[in-house]
C-alpha cells in the first residue's frame, strides 16, 4: 500500500477525495488535515459516521512527509503553493487541486496573486491524463486542472487542428452550485440560485487564459477565447457548449472517437450529453455536430469529480505507476 495524504479536508473536494480513496486497492490514506485541525473526520462530514473516524490534524509538512509518499492539496489558491514547496522538499510527491501550478507565472499573477514558488512552478505537469500522460508518468508535481477547463478543453481540443484561422471560440458553460464551495455567498443563497440561472465574470473569468495557454501549449496557436460561466439550480454537474469555425469539412465525430478511441474516460455520444448520465464518475461525455463551417461541441462532467476529486487520484494513480482506472468511480447517480 502507498500511504497518501489529503490536505485540505473540510470542503466538498476534500470529501470526495476521502470517499474514493478509503475503497482504492492501492493507497493507504494516513493523513488528513484541515486548516484549524482539531477535529475528527466524521465530526466533519456527518455522512462519514461509523465509516471513518480519525483525527483531522492542523497540517504540518514536517508530518506528513513522516506518514506520506503523496499528498492530495485541496487547499484554496496562495495557500497551496506554500505548502506544496515545503511537501516538495521533504521529498512529498504533490497532486495540487488549486489552481497555482496550473498557468505560467505571469499568467498566473495576472489573473490570481503574486506566485511564491517560482522554484517549483516549471516543473508542475498540467494534470489532463489524456493529454499530457507521458508527462504525468514523470512527475512529482501534478497541477490538477479546474473543472471548467476540463470540460471545455476535453471538448474542443480534438478540433483546434481544423478550426478556422482567427476565427474566434466560445464557450458557454454552467456548473452545479458545488463548483462555489461551502462558503456561501449572496449567490449561492438558496434563495437566489433556486429556479434561477445567470452568468458570472463573463469573457472575463479567470479560467478563459487557462483554457487558452493551453491550446498553446498542445499546438502552438494562439485563440481567442470567449468564456462565460453560469451557475445553475443543481448541486453537481456541469455542461459546457463551445462554438467554433472549422476550416475543413470534417466528420466530428468520427473526430472525437479516432482521438479518444483508447481513453477510458471518454465517452462519445451520438445526441447531445447530459449531466446526470455522469455525476458520480469520472467520465466526460462528449457529443459534437456541423452545420456548414460550423461546428457545436456538447461535453459534460461532473465537477466534483472528473472536475476535481476523482481526475485527481487518476493523476496519482499515474504519477505511482497504477493503472489509472484503480479507485476511480464509474457508475452514474442515476436515477
């Protein structure tokens, strides 16, 4: 068994993490910390009772580079990287949920805060298995992707080789009120979200550069992004719509199965994809159709998971040398 740690348990990722690594064949969870500490697991997350009861600690690098070969950051950004650098220096292999390892440094502080482990920063491997794999096989630093990015990008990479030539793209995506945290706000309010949808930091939100640097970096082209989140009456799930100019007549589907054909966590549809069909998983369903030069993607995830919790322990599982698929949820809550 591989002891592993989680840091950061006390929101709704730290949850999920817990719940899919207390039944994995293969990781031994030793360690789990929260902020203040002080606590126990099942005080925590009631849901936990007569399941798992162990001390939550007040995370200290020093002991859980005692207990642990990797740990699991599920800390809010600023915050992680510090700690990130001081596991990394114990020799801590690190799978970051926040999104400090996840952009190039100006990027990063452009849209976020000034980065304190710059050090560390080149070497963090962007944590997208079906992209970057060969990558994450090597590295002790995994930047798991946000839940946005995900869809979006699982969506429209397989087309960026036949998108039209400075032709922008859009991407309309709502997300389960999961995706904002415990921490409420005047937008989570029951009674605000209830029976209502709106869209929030539209082309302005922080994760349109991530999706962008990282089309870069797959194929060295730059596209303009137009990104705009919605929040939706839902607890989890998310689906995002991208629009796109192609400049080839291509079969899209035909497309996303040539790319995807070996992905295990990819799942080509024929209609348009729904959320139910993945909440509780770690699959992204994807469905695209042209019209002329135009072409709509449908891709849906659950945000918690492939979104965060889950595409992580397939990012461990990777980094450890498993099979990626160890651990991971498969079955839909449904219905």
């Amino acid at each position: 068994m591989i002891p592993v740690a989680v840091i950061g348990a006390s929101g709704y990722t730290g949850l999920e993490l817990i719940k899919i690594l207390l039944q994995h064949p293969e990781f031994d969870l030793v360690y789990v910390a929260a902020s203040e500490g002080g606590t126990s697991t099942d005080a925590l997350h009631p849901a936990l009772a007569k399941l798992f009861s162990v001390p939550v600690e007040k995370a200290d690098a020093a002991e859980v580079a005692s207990k642990a070969q990797l740990a699991f950051l599920a800390l809010p950004h600023k915050t992680a990287m510090g700690f990130a650098s001081e596991l990394l220096a114990h020799g801590v292999k690190v799978v970051d949920l926040s999104a400090d390892y996840r952009l190039k440094q100006e990027t990063y502080e452009e849209y976020y805060c000034p980065h304190v482990d710059a050090k560390n920063l080149p070497e963090a491997v962007y944590g997208l298995p079906e992209f970057y794999r060969e990558k994450i096989k090597k590295s002790r630093l995994v930047a798991n992707p946000g839940c946005y990015p995900t869809a979006s990008l699982l969506g429209l990479l397989p087309f960026i080789p036949h998108i039209k030539e400075g032709s922008p793209i859009y991407i309309d995506a709502k997300s389960g009120v999961s995706g904002a945290g415990k921490k409420l706000s005047a937008s989570t309010h029951y009674v605000n979200i209830n029976e209502n949808i709106f869209a929030y930091n539209p082309v302005t939100h922080r994760h349109a550069p991530e999706i962008a640097e990282k089309i870069d970096d797959l194929f060295v082209t730059q596209v303009d992004v137009n990104f705009v989140p919605h929040l939706i009456p839902v607890t989890r799930g998310m689906l995002c719509s991208v629009y796109m100019q192609l400049e080839n007549k291509i079969d899209p589907i035909a497309v996303l199965n040539d790319i995807y054909k070996d992905e295990p966590f990819v799942r080509i549809r024929t209609e348009p994809v729904d959320i139910k069909s993945v909440a509780g998983t770690n699959f992204c369903d994807i469905y695209a159709v042209r019209n002329g030069d135009s072409l709509f993607i449908s891709s849906a995830i659950d945000n918690l998971l492939r979104g965060a919790s889950s595409q992580a322990v397939v990012n461990a599982n990777i980094v450890c040398g498993l099979d990626e698929g160890l651990g991971i949820p498969l079955f839909a809550y449904v219905p």
